[in-house]
C-alpha cells in the first residue's frame, strides 16, 4: 500500500485539513513476480537453444575440415571433427 498526505493552508483558529491518497499495489506486485518468473524461462530456453543452435553450426561447419585432414592422411585425430 502507497500512501500520501499534506496539509492545506493554515488559517488561525481552525484545524488544518490533511488530505491523503491510498492505492493499493498488491495486484502490481502479483504481475511483477509473474513477469520475472516468464522472463527467466524464456533467458533459460533462450541460452539452451542458443547453446543446441551454436553445436550443430560448428559440427557443420568442421566436417568440410575433418574430411580434407582424413583425405591428407592425418587419422583418428582428424576424425574427431567427421562423423
């Protein structure tokens, strides 16, 4: 709950008036713990799909080399990189 008040002006011999506003902020709360819990799910399948996404381009990517290192006679090792 957020809450503000002030005095008015003072005249002598008469109470001041307090005037004071009230909203209730719990509903907002609610959504901004929604929100951070959404927000990291997706930072959470965001990077493991990133991660998937960046293994198979790289492996892609390497055959062309491991299979030119098979092919100039380099072995095992080079097959490391060809599958």
């Amino acid at each position: 709950m957020v809450s503000a008040g002030f005095r008015t002006g003072y005249e002598e011999g008469k109470k001041p008036l307090v005037v004071q506003l009230a909203q209730d902020r719990s509903e907002d709360e609610d959504f901004l713990w929604e929100f951070r819990l959404l927000l990291a799910g997706v930072f959470v399948v965001g990077s493991g799909t990133a991660a998937v996404n960046g293994y198979v381009v790289a492996r892609r990517g390497l055959k062309p080399v491991g299979a030119g290192a098979l092919s100039a006679g380099f072995g095992l090792r080079a097959g490391l990189f060809y599958h």
